[in-house]
C-alpha cells in the first residue's frame, strides 16, 4: 500500500499527486503502462461525455465529466514529465501566456466592442503564432481527429473569410443537387463513388452553415428520430405476433410510415 494522506476534501495538487502514484512502480498495474496512443480514445469519449453533459443540463453529472476530462489532461501530461518534455505546469503556463496574447483588448490597449470583433482579432493572434502566412495553411491546420462535419464546417468558414462563398442559401442548395448528380454518375459507372460521396456530405454542410444549422446537432437528430421511430416500428410488430425481422420490407416501410405519422 502507497504512502497516501487521506482528506475530506482534495485540490488539484492531490490529483497530480494521486496520478504520480498510480504510475509509481508500485502503482496501479493498468495506470503505470499506458501511453498517448493507449488512452487516446478515453480522451475523446470523456470529451463527448462532457458535452453530453452539458446538452442534458444534468448539473451533477457535469461536474463528474469535467472531473473525468481533467483526469485525461493530468494523465497525458504526467506521462510527458517521465519523459522529461513537460509538466502539468507548463501546460498551465502555456494556456495562461496564450489567453493573455489572445485577449489584447483585456491584458493590453486594444479596444474592441463585439464578440465579431474579438473573434477575428483571436484568429488574427492564432495565424501569428503559428506562423501561418495564408488561409490554406490554417485550413490546413484543422484537426483531422475532429468530427468530419464539424471539420468541413470549420475549413468552410476559413473560406469565407476570402470571400470564396454563395452570398446565400440558395446557391448551396443547387451546389448540394449538382454533387448529388455527380454520385448517380460514379454510381452507374462504378468508380470514385467514396470521393463523389465526400463531396456530396461536404456541400449538405455547406448549406447547413449557410442556413445556420449545426450539422452535428441535425445529423444527431435524425438519429434520434431514426431510434425512436424504429421502437415504435418493433412494438406495433410485437402486438402483431411477429418479430420486425419477420415482416417484408413493405410491410416495414408502412410500420416506419406509422410511426412517423405518430409525431
């Protein structure tokens, strides 16, 4: 058994302390093994789980996913000090110094009105530091790691900021038929259907933006229709005798055309 002081109530300090032990050799066998790559996808569902969190307006169970996510943080940041590289403080340290280039209108004489406003100079601070010298190059530094939609939707907006975008709607939404047409054709002649198919999602994003729709959040949404329609289709066929596997895909369609309509 480690050395550990027990208390009531525990600061950030105890939760680095906490993490140095388990990876201690005579830590937790699973804790002191793992790597960046080994936990990556922990990193990404606590993550979804937060935000979760925050749709539900669950209050208690915010508090617990933040806890988790911060644990993620503490964790990959320990395993950079056993090597050597940095700290949880440098992390600290380089989120803080960033804030405070990116907030010149708060730590310095910048004066900016509107959140519009802050938003571009942030963006303006961001391409600096990482010396990005043309809109490509931040298109470019997206993270791949993102949900797709959300990726396009984001290179998207880099886009516009050079003014290569429909003025509305409308031209997205004939943009999104031509690509739609593209894949019947690769369809029919059986070639460059994944990239055709690419392209068509990318143009639906293209018109959710322009119609100030979160992609994510509709795409989520239909799932969620999908799912509860496709319950409803299982009781109506279970008060019939049958399993849904059971019936032809008509009768399906008009169980699924039953439950819609219940909406």
């Amino acid at each position: 058994m480690v050395n550990f002081q027990y208390k009531e109530n525990y600061g950030l300090e105890d939760l680095l302390a906490i993490m140095a032990l388990l990876r201690s050799e005579d830590g937790c066998p699973w804790d002191k093994v793992q790597t960046h790559q080994s936990i990556r996808r922990d990193l990404l569902e606590e993550a979804y789980e937060t935000a979760d969190a925050i749709d539900t307006g669950d209050v208690a169970n915010l508090r617990e996913e933040l806890g988790d996510l911060l644990l993620q943080v503490v964790f990959h940041a320990r395993i950079e000090q056993e090597r050597g590289s940095f700290g949880f403080e440098d992390v600290c340290d380089g989120i803080c110094k960033k804030l405070i280039r990116r907030h010149p209108h708060v730590f310095g004489k910048l004066e900016l009105d509107t959140p519009e406003q802050v938003l571009v100079t942030w963006d303006e601070v961001k391409r600096q530091e990482k010396d990005q010298r043309s809109n490509g190059e931040a298109m470019a530094s997206v993270a791949r790691a993102m949900p797709a939609l959300w990726r396009a939707e984001k290179i998207q907006k880099k886009a516009r900021k050079d003014g290569f975008d429909w003025p509305d709607w409308h031209g997205a939404r004939d943009k999104l038929g031509e690509e739609i047409a593209e894949l019947d054709h690769a369809i029919a002649a059986g070639e460059r259907i994944e990239e055709e198919l690419g392209d068509v999602l990318a143009a639906a994003v293209n018109l959710a933006r322009l119609l100030d729709v979160d992609p994510e959040k509709a795409l989520n949404g239909s799932s969620d229709r999908f799912i509860r329609r496709y319950g409803r289709m299982e009781q109506f066929a279970a008060e019939e005798g049958k399993a849904l596997s059971q019936l032809t895909l008509d009768q399906q369609e008009s169980l699924w055309q039953r439950a819609k309509g219940e909406e």
